[in-house]
C-alpha cells in the first residue's frame, strides 16, 4: 500500500499574505499614533514656553525663602526684596558636562544673600526636580524645597512636606548628608520617611552632589 | 440593533441609574486620591470629562475601521493623547492645581471608566450617542466626586472651597482628608445609595 502522502499546505495568495502582515493589520494604529503625534509636537510647541516659564517664576519666588527662612522672607518689605540674578555654571564631573542654574541673591544694600542652585536626580520613580539654598560663604544649607517629583503617593512624596524638608537646614556644607532610619544624632544625618528610604536618600545625594560640584566654581565667582 | 439605547438614555443613565462610581465601580484610583478637597475634585472630574469626551468622539469615528484585536490598543493610544493635552493645559494654565494633582493626571490614562465607555458605547454607537454618553458619565462622575469631596473636605477642615463654612469650635477629623478617610466616605455614600436604591424599588 501506498502510504499517504501529507497534504500540502494551501498556498495563500500573496494578496492574502500581504493582508495578514501584522504592519497592514496596524495600519490604523500607525496612522493614528502618526498624528496624534504630530498634534501633541504641535501642542508642546505652543505651551512648553509656558510651562517653562511658570517653574521659573516658581523657583524666583522660592528664592527668598530658601535663603531667609518661610518667616522672614514673608516679611520682607517691597523695598527689602532681595535682588536675583540668573547665573549659569557649568561644571565638569566624571568627563561628562553638567549644567546648574544658580541664583544670586543680593540684600538691596549690596550684601550678598546667598546662592540657590536647582538640581536634578534620579529619585525612586522618576527625576527629583529641588532648589537648595546656601549662605553666602557656602558653609550651611539655608533652605530645600522640591519642584518636581512623582513619588509614591503617600510615602516617597512627603519629600515635599515642610516637616521633612526642615531637617536640612543650617546643615553644613562640608560633610556630606547620610541618611539614617534609627533618628538622626549626628550633626550631617538625615531621619528618612519611612516607607520611602529611597526617595530620602535620593534627595540627599542631589544635595550632595550639588553641593560637592557648584563648591569651588562658586566660590571662585565670588571675588 | 433594536434594543440599543437612544442618546438621551445614554445620557439619563450616565448620571445615576449607570453611574460611574456608584453603579459601575469605575474609576475609583481618583475618586479615592483626589477627593480630599473640592476644588481638586473638580478640576479632575473636568480633566476626566475632557477626555472622555474627546476620546469617545474620536472612537466613534473610527469604529467602522476597528479590528477586534487591535481595538484596544487604539483606545488607549486615543486616551493617552488627551491626557497628555489635558496635563500639558494644567501645567500651563493652572500650575498650582496641577501640581496638587501630581500624578493622578497622567493615570487617568488607565482609568477604566474611559475604556469601558469607548468599549460599551463609542465603538458600537454614532457621534451623537457617544458625545451624548460622554458628557452623562462625566456629569456622573462629577456628582460623584464632588459629593465624597464635600463630605470630606468639611468633616476634615471645616472648609469647603477653601472657604470656612463650619464653626471654629468644629474639631478638625484629620483623618477624613487622609487616605482611610476616602475609603470610609465612599463606603458610607455606597451604602446610602444602595439604600436609597433599594427603598425605591420596595415602593
């Protein structure tokens, strides 16, 4: 007997074949997602300036209170506001280009408040945005505040609170922050929130390494 | 199909028979996160309107050219794009609120009532039905939120709107503008509903 031979495979037209090619069943993803594109590019176009500058704007009127403490920048009379000035420093770590903004703050009468530099880091979920305010010698942290984070609801967020954000300052500068979950004894330790050691820690090496870069160029700048 | 509901159904129903978070359970990442103050409350159930609205129009539109196994992906692609405009308008028109809001702008890409509404009625139905639909769960939605906001902004701050409405003698509940606070005020409004519902059916 003859064994059966196995039946072959229909041959699908190529009308078929090009039918089934998983890019022509996405089609109306592809097309789609092309000008949902195009409109959010378009979007991002028209407000990103905006956006950009409601954070600076943010950030201006953060200053006094990063560098005076929330008390005696709310007291600050018109003519005793302080006077900020932009600076941009550029720093070299690890062969890799940084950029920092920096404020300049100035008491009216000429006598130098301090400086407020904003950092960037990675936190636990996604980039730490802070302002870190020093003295004008750059001897003690004067200030913290977080402009950006997307913490954990409820645990890593409370980055932002005042409580937390308290412990940092007239910190000094020249030993770099630890964080510590057994309550903070030494002079550069950091209660971290529990439940959210990470993000505490995050903020601290931001700090760190802000503080470890903008030092000497600084410094420098001031004479 | 006969028996499909007309617009007005649609919109009837969004705003209690089917609503959103006291019928159909959806939707409740916001409705626990963001209720601790009403003027957050709105400004999501707004965000949430937006883009139901726009999402569903859009699908609707589209439902003809929807193949079974890649609808969804396109729902989503569809809300993601809105949410997007809905942050990006928060950020630039409304920058204290939206970073109140923090995060739970960005999730209302993953809220189901927006896919089930696309699912249930903008892939099946018109323009009109679906705009109808949209604009009835949001009203739904906007009760909804607004009520739990209510409840617990005044038991938690003695405030509503920012604005003090009970007595200084009035002992802050701290604990209802804090999460265990949204998951009893949405049980206590769920039960009463409930109750209420029942009540009616009897007579």
């Amino acid at each position: 007997m003859k064994p059966i031979e196995p039946m072959e495979p229909m041959k699908s037209s190529t009308l078929d074949r090009i039918r089934n090619n998983y890019v022509v069943q996405a089609w109306l993803v592809l097309i789609l997602a092309i000008c949902f594109g195009g409109s959010l590019a378009a979007m991002q176009l028209a407000l990103g300036p905006l956006i950009e500058a409601n954070k600076i704007n943010e950030t201006l009127q953060k200053v006094p209170e990063m560098l005076l403490g929330p008390q005696k920048a709310q007291k600050l009379t018109k003519d005793k506001q302080l006077i900020i000035e932009p600076v941009t420093i550029e720093v070299e770590t690890n062969n890799r280009k940084v950029f920092y903004s920096v404020f300049k703050a100035k008491h009216p009468n000429g006598s130098p408040a301090g400086w407020v530099a904003k950092a960037v880091g990675q936190g636990y979920a996604d980039k730490i945005e802070i302002l870190v305010g020093m003295d004008h010698k750059l001897k003690k942290i004067t200030g913290l505040f977080v402009l950006d984070q997307k913490e954990t609801p409820g645990l890593g967020n409370k980055i932002i609170t005042s409580e937390w954000r308290r412990q940092f300052v007239k910190k000094k500068t020249s030993v770099p922050l630890t964080v510590t979950k057994e309550g903070a004894k030494a002079a550069h330790e950091i209660d971290s929130i529990t439940g959210a050691t990470i993000s505490s820690r995050a903020v601290c090496s931001i700090i760190n390494a802000t503080i470890k870069d903008l030092r000497d160029p600084l410094s420098k700048r001031k004479n | 199909m006969a028996d499909a509901p007309t617009p007005y159904e649609r919109f009837i129903q969004g705003i209690l028979p089917e609503n959103p978070v006291y019928r159909q359970l959806l939707g409740l990442c916001p409705t626990l996160a963001v209720t601790n103050g009403l003027q957050a409350a709105m400004t999501m159930a707004g965000a949430v309107a937006f883009v139901l609205f726009c999402a569903n129009i859009i699908t609707s539109l589209i439902r003809d050219l929807l193949k079974p196994h890649l609808r969804i992906v396109i729902f989503t692609l569809t809300i993601a794009t809105f949410v997007t405009i809905a942050d990006r308008f928060l950020a630039a028109y409304m920058y204290q609120m939206s970073k109140t809001l923090g995060p739970y702008i960005p999730l209302i890409i993953v809220n189901c009532l927006i896919i089930c509404r696309c699912e249930v009625c903008a892939s099946k139905q018109s323009v009109v039905h679906a705009g109808m639909d949209a604009i009835g769960q949001s009203i739904g939605f906007a009760i909804a939120l607004g009520s739990i906001a209510a409840v617990r902004e005044i038991l938690g701050t003695g405030m509503l709107f920012g604005i003090r409405v009970l007595p200084e003698l009035w002992p802050d509940w701290v604990v209802m503008v804090l999460p265990p606070g949204a998951f009893l005020t949405l049980g206590l409004l769920l039960g009463a509903v409930n109750w209420y519902g029942m009540q009616k059916q009897e007579v």
